[in-house]
C-alpha cells in the first residue's frame, strides 16, 4: 500500500518492502551477545537472560564495543537468520574470546527505527574526521573502513545498525534466538517457572542449529 508524506514524497508501507521476497533481506535486526566469563562469570546464555530481565539492551562503550565518540550506543545486525552460521563461526574468536555467539534477541527494523537506530556510517578515519567532519557526539554512530595497501578494515557483512544509549525491548519482542533445542527449552522452563523475573516476554524461542541446518 502506497502512502504520501510531506512534500508529495511517496513510500511504501513496512509490511509492502521486499523482506518477505527475496532470500537475502530480512524485516528484522538481531542483537547477538557473546560469553563474559573472563569479566563477570556470565556466559552467552545468561547474558540473554539479563536482556530479557531488564528489558532492555544495554548501549557498549568505546572501552567495550569499538564505540567512538563518548555515547555509548546499542548494535544490531540486518543479516537474514539463516545466514547467521557464517557469523557465529571460528573466525568470530579472537584473542579474548567469541565477539558473538549464537544467543540473542531480535526486533523488527520498524521497531528499532522507531527508536532512533539506523544504519551505521562506514568509514575511514579521514573521512570521518576531515571530509565529513562528523561532530564527536555522533561518532557513535561511525564504524570504520579502511582499505590501503596494508589490507582491509572491514565490518560491511554485519550490516549493523546503531541507536544511542540503551534499546528498550517491546514487553513481547517478537523472539530471540539460542543455540539448540535444549536452550530453547530451558529459557522457556525459566520464563514458566519465573515469570515475574523477565520483564519482557519473547512470543518465540528459536533454536539456530534448527534455524542454520547446523551451526559451525
């Protein structure tokens, strides 16, 4: 369904954009968490846990998340779940551990851009301090891009998209995703067992080895 906004632009409504036709598109941003034993004694799972009983997704740092600037902001992924095997893989550990794991929580873009997330800015340092000249309260919003003849920086698969500060969930997201059936199974005991804990409630719990036909 067509709609006309200021000026006589003319768009199309969310549900009539092309995420349901084509494979490689997804209605959805995905927020993946990762193991912080080495910090807090809390792994993946339970890091899902404490979003779900918050209600909310904590914004990272420059300290913790490569944020520029100093406001801390939430990050997101537009990537398809299916395709998400290809991110959770053995090249996502490093030195200090997995940058992400295959447990998280999703929403949908019209949620999140409703909320003041949108799609990152790639980068290089010179473009974003001289050519652009981005003012430091917005470099959260700038992850960078580097190609020279040492090699490549390069983030552009995750297709990430930011908002400022913390994201606060909808009391019934549309769900989130864990490792196996088994997880699955204990989130939902959990939420059973304790429902007053959790201030958000996910309509669905999907297990990504089902999801992927497999995880690495």
């Amino acid at each position: 369904m067509l709609w006309r906004g200021k000026g006589g632009a003319v768009g199309l409504e969310f549900e009539d954009l092309p995420f349901y036709k084509r494979p490689d598109l997804t209605p959805y941003l995905i927020h993946l968490t990762r193991s912080t034993e080495a910090e807090d004694d809390y792994s993946a799972f339970d890091n899902l846990v404490n979003i779900l009983n918050e209600g909310r997704i904590r914004g990272s740092t420059t300290k913790k998340g490569f944020i520029k600037g100093p406001s801390p902001a939430t990050c997101l992924m537009d990537v398809p779940f299916v395709s998400l095997k290809y991110i959770v893989n053995s090249k996502s550990v490093g030195r200090k551990g997995p940058r992400y794991e295959p447990f998280g929580v999703f929403v949908t873009k019209k949620y999140a851009y409703d909320r003041g997330c949108r799609p990152v800015l790639y980068l290089s340092n010179s473009e974003m301090e001289e050519t652009l000249e981005i003012p430091e309260k917005e470099k959260w919003r700038v992850v960078t891009f580097e190609v020279s003849e040492k090699g490549w920086i390069s983030w552009l698969h995750e297709r990430e998209w930011r908002c400022k500060g913390d994201l606060v969930l909808p009391k019934n997201p549309y769900g989130v995703l864990v490792r196996s059936t088994h997880d699955a199974q204990r989130l939902q005991r959990m939420i059973q067992k304790s429902p007053e804990k959790f201030k958000v409630k996910p309509r669905s719990i999907l297990p990504l080895n089902v999801v992927c036909q497999g995880l690495p």
